[in-house]
C-alpha cells in the first residue's frame, strides 16, 4: 500500500458535550449556521459532524467536529470574522450548557 505524505495539512478536531436540556436546539442551530459556514469557507475542507459512541457523560451528548485546513492557512481560519461571530453568538445562547476542546493534528500519512 502506497502511502501519500501531506506535508503542511492539519486535522482539527473539536469534541463537544452538550446539555441534554438543550441539545436539540444547540445541534440545530450549530448544524444550520456553523457548519454550513465551514463548508463554505475557502480555507476548510472535507468537514465531518459525528455522534461520539457510547456513554461517555451521563450529563449530555458527545459530538465530534473533523475538518482539515492547510497549515499555511491556518492563522488567516482562526482571524476568519464571518466564523467567529457565529461561534461567540451559539456561545451565548447556550452559555455554560455545552463544552468544548480543540486538537490540531498535523496530518502524516492518508
């Protein structure tokens, strides 16, 4: 098997629990503006929102958020106004009732 090497290519991965009480909202408001808004971006590709398996927290929902950027675009992504203001406007309808944590993977082989 030939592997390709993708040098400069990062993974983001963002895990998130969220609320029983306000999943639904949360889900559909952050599938609706969110992602509809990383699919669009110029800088982001190959996005992917799954349901983390298992009970992990009995307190709310496990979701995953995958997408891959180029490292060199990487610090013009996270200045991207449009992105921001929707994350901080879902982070203050839902505050404190959803967590999250980012990872940056750099991408080795595919």
């Amino acid at each position: 098997m030939k592997h390709i090497y993708f040098k400069g290519v990062f993974l983001i991965n963002e895990t998130f629990i969220i609320d029983h009480l306000i999943f639904d909202d949360w889900i559909n408001e952050f599938r609706k503006r969110y992602i509809k808004a990383l699919k669009e971006s110029p800088f982001v590709r190959d996005v992917v929102f799954s349901r983390v398996k298992g009970d992990h927290n009995p307190d709310g929902e496990n979701y995953a958020l995958q997408f891959k950027i180029n490292e060199k675009e990487f610090d013009e992504f996270q200045a991207d106004k449009e992105l921001l203001e929707i994350r901080k406007s879902i982070d203050d309808n839902f505050k404190n009732q959803y967590a999250s944590f980012v990872t940056v993977l750099e991408i080795d082989t595919e």
